[in-house]
C-alpha cells in the first residue's frame, strides 16, 4: 500500500470528526472499530552477523561456579583467573597442546598427503577440545594450547631449517624469526577462535532449549 501524503491524513482527520459530530447530535455512541487503527509493526533487530552465526548459549547445566575458591581481587584478576584455571585443568591445555604439536610436525613432514591431511584435521581438533575440555573460559584454553603447541613446535622448525640441504638462496635469522613470529600469531588466533567455538559447541548441545524431541525426528 503506498503513504497517504500530509494533506490526505488531515482531511481524513477533519472528515472523521464531522462523522462524530453528527453521531454525537443523533444521539448516537460511536465505537472505534479495530481496522481503523493502523500501527506500524514492530521490527525486531536481526542483531550483528556475530550474534546470528553464534546465537547465544546457556550455561553448562549442573556445573558449578567455575571461580568457586579463588579470591583474587586485584587489578590483575582476568589473567589470574586465566592462569589459576589452567592449572586447575591442565590437559585442557598442556594435553591438548602436546597433542596439537605432534600433529603440527607431522603436517609439515607429510605435507600435501592424505596422511598429512589427517594430521592437520586432528592438530585444529585439539585445540577445538581444549575449548570443550576447557568450557570455564574456552577461548583461553584453546590459546593457552596453541601456545604451547606452537613452543614445542618451534626447537623442530629451528632444527629443520639448520639442517636443510644447501642452496643458493640463503636464509638468514632475521628472515627465520620473521616466519616463527608471524605464523605464531596466526596459529594462536586459529587456537582462540577454535577454543571458544568448542565452548560453544558444548554448551548448544548441551542446552534443553536446542534439542529436538525424538518423536517430532521419527515423524520426518
């Protein structure tokens, strides 16, 4: 339906109300009908593409507080907290960063192979189940486990390239450090985003409201 301009709104304003003046002098009442109120819905805002990608999830059914005993208070207390969880469940982090290391090397021996390609699913594996082992702060411990995935890989990077054939190009350490670092930040960012998409993971599935009944999955 197009808008009624201004003017049209008006006269049908001054056209309504002569209508109820001559009610009024009949003596008769006038009753408002429904279709004459017309109101604008309300749009619901779809929120960000964020929001629609990860609806958000409850909490962990029967889980406790996760800070229950610690009684930091001080300035530092997101990173206190960080590191007093991780030491609280260590294979969510060391586990799953020695497991993420052991794959990582076996993807750059067998690179382009289906062995390789194996190793490369269960390395971005791990650090998705150090968020799900890890659900008090999964993103945390999908870091912390890229972290020390990526220390343990890095003695393995140093010694292949010492002990790579000789060329005619030379590499030298400046050139090493630059691929170390570069590609540590990348690794750690993949193992953040992994670990709260295992948290994430954990908890839509876990949630009631998520779950379709068995019987309405018989009926399909």
């Amino acid at each position: 339906m197009s808008k009624k301009s201004a003017a049209q709104l008006d006269a049908e304003r001054r056209a309504e109300a002569r209508r109820r003046a001559r009610l009024a002098a009949q003596g008769r009442v006038f009753e408002e009908s429904d279709d004459e109120v017309d109101e604008a819905p309300v749009r619901q805002s779809s929120g960000s593409v964020f929001q629609r990608l990860f609806p958000p999830a409850a909490p962990l059914p029967g889980k406790g507080d996760p800070f229950a005993g610690f009684s930091y208070t001080g300035r530092l207390r997101p990173l206190v907290a960080s590191l007093w969880l991780l030491r609280r469940n260590p294979f969510a982090g060391l586990g799953m960063g020695i497991l993420w290391a052991g794959t990582y090397i076996l993807v750059s021996q067998y690179p382009s192979s289906l062995f390789g390609s194996i190793a490369s699913f269960v390395s971005f594996g791990a650090l998705v189940a150090a968020g799900w082992i890890g659900w008090q702060r999964p993103w945390f411990f999908g870091l912390a486990a890229a972290t020390i995935g990526y220390l343990l890989y890095t003695p393995y990077f140093i010694y292949t390239v010492a002990n790579a054939p000789v060329t005619d190009v030379k590499v030298t350490a400046s050139q090493v450090t630059l691929v170390l670092v570069t590609n540590g930040i990348v690794q750690i960012g993949i193992g953040a985003l992994a670990g709260f998409y295992g948290g994430y993971l954990r908890r839509r599935l876990a949630d009631p409201a998520t779950r379709q009944p068995a019987g309405s999955r018989r009926r399909r």
